[in-house]
C-alpha cells in the first residue's frame, strides 16, 4: 500500500520519537520508556494508516461525474452559496478518519479556477463548514459544462492540501490532493446534471458515479 506523500511531515516526528524512545528505554532498562515508545509506535501506525493511497484504474464516460473523495454522502439538497450563480444542487461527502483522505478529480476538463480560503472550524457535518471553515474552491470545464467542488476541513482537520492551479487539464480519477483528518467534500453542480447518489450512501474516490450530464 502507497504512502500519500503529503502524510509523511506528519508521519516522520512520530516515527522518529518512536525509534528514540524504544532505543534508550530498552538500552538502559527503562520499562516505562519503553512501554510509551510501543503506544507512540501504535500511533504511528494508525497515522500511515490514514493516510494510505490505494492504487487503481479510473473509467468514466465524459458525461459522467466521479466522486473525489471516499465517505458517506451527507447532503443532497438545493442550499447552493450566493457566490455561485448557475449552480443549484449540492452534494456534499463527509470523511471519516477511517476513509481514505487522498483527493480525486472528479471529471475530465480545464480547472478554470482556484481559490484557498483560511476559515473557522465548525463540525464537517454542519452546513455552514461548506462556507466558514478552510477550504479550496475549485472550477472545473468540462466538454459537458462546468461546476465547482470543495475540500472543506472540520473541527479536527487542519489543512486542505492540493496542486491544482488554473487552466490546468485534469483527467477524471487523478489525485490532487489530501485533507488531514475528519473532513467534508462538496461539489455543486448545474441544472443539467442528475445527482445519482442518495443520503447515506458510501462514495469511493474516483470510483463511484455520483452525477451526470444529461446528455
């Protein structure tokens, strides 16, 4: 299993920590270095765990609209922000700290906008997150048209992390990013596209079909 490479600042101090303690409290005998040294290895663990990268094949039609991310769908609803003329449905996913957070270009297309924005931390559950908390707004043109998606941090998530800059083609299942810990995707979309999944479904990241243009 791949590592995402934006894990490893997070990855590396715990690791090194890890090998000290184990190090000095087994060399002078120190049963309680020792035995915090195998529960910070634990927890060096679980964070490579998080922040695997499964490798896989993409294939979606050019109408079709992939998920960017793995999680449970939340939100399907028409509470679109004001700043976002001709999009009228909101779909939005939340992760987990179990789902995989590395991120996925959800269609094939020209990214014709991007903005970071610093923000509060509300809970990923939250409608407001989709406005307040930090996140990455994103445009994308497709050959069926355009819509707009968001890595959203939530109230333990500390950064939305991406490569994406503007009039830069992307190919739908390409990785562009990661978000660190419990988090939220949204993705806004025009009249024209049907939203194929429901609240409560599981979403895989550049996998599962979750609109399309109608064609």
């Amino acid at each position: 299993m791949r590592i995402a490479r934006e894990g490893f600042p997070c990855i590396a101090p715990f690791a090194i920590v890890t090998i000290l303690l184990l190090v000095i409290g087994y060399a002078y005998d120190l049963q309680g270095v020792v035995i915090a040294g195998w529960m910070l290895g634990l927890l060096t663990l679980l964070i490579l765990f998080f922040f695997r990268e499964p490798q896989f094949e993409t294939h979606a039609e050019a109408h079709q609209i992939l998920s960017p991310a793995d999680g449970k769908v939340i939100t399907v609803d028409s509470e679109v922000p004001e700043n976002l003329p001709g999009l009228v449905t909101r779909l939005s996913i939340f992760l987990s700290i179990l789902d995989v957070h590395v991120n996925r270009i959800p269609a094939t297309g020209e990214v014709v906008g991007i903005k970071f924005k610093q923000g509060r931390k509300f809970s990923a559950f939250k409608p407001q997150a989709s406005i307040h908390n930090q996140r990455s707004e994103i445009d994308l043109d497709t050959p069926m048209g355009r819509f707009h998606f968001r890595q959203i941090t939530g109230s333990v998530a500390r950064r939305v992390v991406y490569s994406l800059e503007p009039g830069q083609n992307v190919k739908a299942g390409e990785r562009f990013g990661v978000m660190r810990f419990g988090s939220r995707m949204d993705l806004f979309f025009p009249e024209n596209v049907d939203v194929l999944v429901k609240v409560g479904d599981k979403v895989k990241g550049g996998k599962t079909v979750v609109a399309e243009f109608r064609k």
